[in-house]
C-alpha cells in the first residue's frame, strides 16, 4: 500500500511539468551565427587534402622502392649461387702433376 501511495505521489508531481517555450528568435540566431563566420574552410580543406595525398604517394613509393631493391638482392644472391656451385665443380676436378 505504501508502495503504491509513494509511486502515485511521483506520477502527480509529473503532471505538473509545464513545456518550456523556445525563444522565437533562436532559430535566426544560429542561422546569423553561421553566416557571420568567415568561410576559411576551402584553403585548411585544400592543405589537409593535400597532405593527405603527399602522405599517401610517400608510403606507395617507400613500398615500391622496397620491392625493387628486395628483387634486385634476390637476384644477386642467385647469381653469387651460381657462381659459387660453378666454382665447387671446377675445384672438384684434381689434376695431379708428376
């Protein structure tokens, strides 16, 4: 019983909430507000693009550098291997002088 008293004292209180008017004038207010502002935006979005694409063209060129000079080491390393099982046959021959 008390439980319900408590819950419809709350429910009363509610009732009594009034809406709360908006000032009329507020809607032209924030509209004056964003016109008023200068419009600088064009030259930050131009150098923030423009780092942006500098950035991206560096890190694709760092990885296109990385695999030329990644393939230029393996091919190398094949040769020198080469050469080296070349040399291990002509060693292997032994020529005895009497």
């Amino acid at each position: 019983m008390k439980k319900e008293e408590w819950i419809n004292s709350i429910l009363e209180t509610a009732s009594e909430v009034k809406e709360v008017e908006p000032n009329p004038y507020l809607y032209h207010k924030i509209l004056n507000k964003f016109e008023s502002q200068p419009t600088v935006e064009t030259a930050s979005t131009f150098k923030f693009k423009f780092a942006w694409v500098a950035a991206i063209f560096l890190i694709i060129s760092i990885n296109v550098s990385a695999v030329i000079i990644y393939k230029s080491k393996v091919i190398s390393q094949n040769k020198d291997a080469a050469i080296e099982s070349m040399a291990d046959e002509m060693n292997a021959c032994q020529t005895y002088n009497y």
